[in-house]
C-alpha cells in the first residue's frame, strides 16, 4: 500500500468478502437452459422484483434462437416500463490523468511514457464546463486518477468550480464522480459540495485476474479496499453510488455475476442497491499491447446488457461511447438507461473543440465521435426522448426514496414530462433547427399519449414557460 496518501486505510464496519468465486463458477458451470424456468424468471423480472444469483445464473445459460429473443424481449418490455422511452444524456470531463497505479491495460498507468501528464487548472477546468454548458449539457461525471494530488479536498473544490459557472442560460446541475475508493472522511469532503453519484468500477470481480492486472505494491493492487470502496461511501452519507466492470479483463457471465452480487450485497446492507451499473468493453489504450483472451463479442454484450436489466430492475444502466454506433443503436432498446454524448476524453478536450483524437492524452478510444446534436437527434429517431433531467437528485430522492419510487416503476411518472421539459430547453437553446423541428414532433407526439386532465394541462403550461424563456422548471 502507498503510504504517501494520508488516508485512514481502515475498511468499513462488518466488511466482507462478497464475491465467492467457487460459488459463482459452479452456477455458471452448472446452469443449464430451461425453458420453463427462464420464462419463471421473466415473470419475477416483470414483477419488478431483483433476481438471486441462481436466477441469474439460468439467464446466462440460455443460448438458443427462441430463449434469446425471449430474454431480449423480456428486457425490452421490463426497461419501457420502468424507464419509459427517455434517454439520460450526460458527458465525462477528465480533471487529471496522474496515477500512481500500474494497471496493465490502462493508458494513465504511471509506467506509461507516451501519456501526456495534464491536471485542469481551475481556469481551463471553467473554460471546459463553459464550453459543455454551450453545447447544451446538464449533467457531468469528473474523472480522476488515482494520485496523492487529488485529494478529497481537491476533488471538493472540482465540483463547487462546476456548479459556480454559468454561460448564457446553461447550467451543470449535476456532477457525479469516478475517483479512487476514499476513507470514509474523505467521502464525507466530497458529500458536503453535493455530488450526484460516486462511481467506483472494480474492474473485474474475478481475484486470480484482479492480481494479474493490479501489481501488489500500488494502492489499487489491494482488492478488498477497492471492494469495500462504497460500503465506505455509505458510512459517510452516500446514498447514490454506482458500481461498474470493465468487460473483457475477465469471463463475461462472472462479471455480470460479480456485479449482481455487488448490488445484492448493497441492498442488503444498507437497504439500497446502487443507483447505476456500468459495463464498458475493454478498449485500445497508449502502449498497451496485450492479448485480452475474454474480449466480449457484441452478441454477448447484447446478452450481456439483457440480463443485467432483467436481474436489477431499479438500477439505471450506462453505456458508454466506448462502444460503435451501431452496436449502441441495438442494446439501447433492452437495457440501457442513460448514454454519454459528445464525448472527449483529452483533457482539456471540449474547449479546444479538436475533433482528431488524441489517444495518447486519452485513457482509451472513444466508439461513437458523434457530437451532442447529432446524437439527440438519433435518439429521436429511435423514438426515445434525450433527457437531461436531474429532478430526483435536486429533490432529494436519492438512496432508499430513490428506490421506494424506481422500484414499482413509479419513476416513468416522474421522469417523462421532465424529460421533456429539458428537451424543450435544449431545443431552444442549443438544437440545430433540423434537431429542433424533429424535437417538436417528439414532444406533440409524447402529450398526445397522455391523458386529459389537469396534469397534462400542468405540463403544457410549463413547456409556453420554457419557450417564452424560463428555465431550470421541475414537476
């Protein structure tokens, strides 16, 4: 462990080991398809009801023509219901690429010599958030290396900078974070400058992998610290968290095992699973030039992305431009909730508005390039709404309220006509006039469905509100 971070290495109260690999391995190896048993499943993930590893387990292990269409069916329906047909849009800013880890597959580890070192000072960090804010975006995630540098109290002092600016009627109204695990002190730092979600990825559930691409002598090498990160975040106030891995280090079904162990752990603990789940494929990174035996072909990254929707049914669900159009265009309709958009990853990117990527000043390469209008306007295409809403989060439903309203599906309710009001300021404010025309058709086409009364003529009066210029309006 690197002693030079003043850091209470300590973990949580009652900490365990949640991962049983041999427990995980026999229901994979074990599992065998059923047709009535899945269908069984279907019913309970319908139910809105999170499934047991077992129940899991008989998910992965379907594999025919007929199962499969039935599993993405399942996944479809259980998404509209839930999620309705929104989109979350959102953008990653990178503050620093500095890490004293080693991890062999990343761009940013320190034993890289082609990585362009870079930490946002505080005025190219308002001149990248002016220049997210001008394209229309709402809602960031800051990324962060794991150095001695960015410390909890730095990582605080990021977050006040973004919610401070403010260029012509934009605003970030929400900042999630991916950093390092922290004491339980240094969460409670960040807590206080009301972050959205903290985002931990373990990277792989797997122990025997973990040690082979994590050396033992870097903070990151220690498994179980990484492991405990959020239970941490918990201790100290955090209700909102995410947790993610990085597919193609290890077997996909252990992964997706690892990371439905990871919210049943939760669930149980605390009483609130987490609020997203992330499954990035693993990507080309500066000098990396390994073989990756357990690369994920897209159709089991469709089944992938199925069956985690099918086993945590209230977690929202991230897919990243890591991934190609054409392979987001397919799983969007089974799973995914919430997509980033006009996504740079050089540092300093957005407000040099380069679009040649870099990928030495890049921690991996980017899947999808298309800018923010472009892919608004897709996703209307695709019949979803591209929201930017962050209402539950400013109103407190967050943690456990969060999960009292996405677990019986109540948070279509909320969710759609505020997508639709943020639409509506994007429209306005940043759309190019095709997008604009397009985006009013959706929001005619999206009242139309609901029913007559004085909550459709509530949401009508606050779309005039927003083209006469008011902003920021919440249901």
């Amino acid at each position: 462990m690197n002693k030079g971070i003043n850091m209470d290495w300590s973990l949580s109260k009652g900490a365990v080991d949640f991962i049983d690999d041999g427990r995980i391995n026999s229901l994979i190896s074990n599992s065998v398809e059923d047709k009535v048993r899945y269908r069984e499943i279907f019913a309970k993930s319908l139910s809105k009801t999170p499934l047991t590893l077992e129940e899991t387990a008989a998910l992965l292990a379907i594999k025919s023509k007929e199962g499969l269409e039935e599993l993405y069916n399942a996944a479809r329906e259980l998404k509209r219901e839930i999620y309705g047909n929104r989109i979350v849009l959102f953008a990653p800013l990178y503050i620093g690429n500095y890490c004293i880890n080693n991890c062999a597959y990343c761009g940013f580890r320190k034993s890289s010599h082609n990585t362009v070192r870079k930490t946002l000072t505080k005025e190219e960090l308002i001149q990248e958030v002016t220049s997210l804010q001008d394209s229309g975006q709402k809602r960031l995630i800051l990324v962060f290396g794991e150095s001695p540098i960015y410390t909890p109290e730095f990582i605080a002092d990021c977050v006040k900078t973004v919610y401070s600016v403010h260029s012509k009627n934009g605003a970030i109204r929400r900042v999630n974070i991916n950093a390092a695990p922290l004491d339980v002190k240094g969460y409670k730092t960040i807590k206080n400058e009301g972050i959205g979600t903290y985002q931990i990825f373990q990277e792989t559930y797997h122990k025997a992998t973990y040690s082979q691409y994590h050396p033992k002598d870097t903070v990151k090498g220690n498994y179980m610290w990484r492991l405990d990160g959020l239970d941490r975040a918990f201790e100290a106030g955090i209700d909102d968290l995410g947790i993610g891995a990085l597919i193609g280090l290890y077997d996909w079904r252990f992964e997706v095992m690892g990371l439905v162990s990871h919210a049943i752990h939760l669930k149980e603990k605390f009483g609130v699973g987490p609020h997203t789940i992330s499954f990035p494929r693993i990507q080309p990174a500066t000098d990396v030039n390994l073989e990756f035996p357990y690369r994920t072909k897209d159709e089991e990254f469709k089944r992938l992305v199925a069956i985690l929707r099918l086993a945590v049914p209230y977690t929202g669900m991230i897919m990243t431009a890591r991934e190609a159009p054409d392979i987001r265009r397919d799983v969007i309709h089974f799973g995914v909730s919430q997509i980033d958009a006009g996504t740079k990853l050089e540092i300093g990117g957005y407000a040099a508005n380069d679009k040649k990527q870099n990928l030495e000043r890049e921690q991996f390469k980017v899947g999808d390039t298309r800018g923010l209008d472009e892919a608004v306007k897709w996703l209307m295409s695709e019949d979803f709404i591209p929201s930017f809403c962050t209402s539950c989060y400013r109103a407190g439903r967050t943690g456990e309220h969060f999960m009292e309203f996405a677990i019986p599906g109540f948070i279509k309710k909320f969710c759609t006509p505020n997508a639709l009001l943020t639409l509506a300021e994007y429209l306005e404010d940043y759309a190019s006039d095709e997008t604009k025309d397009e985006g009013y058709k959706l929001i005619e086409r999206e009242m139309a469905k609901m029913e007559e009364g004085q909550w459709k003529d509530k949401i009508s009066l606050k779309l005039k509100e927003v083209m006469e210029g008011k902003r920021d309006i919440r249901l």
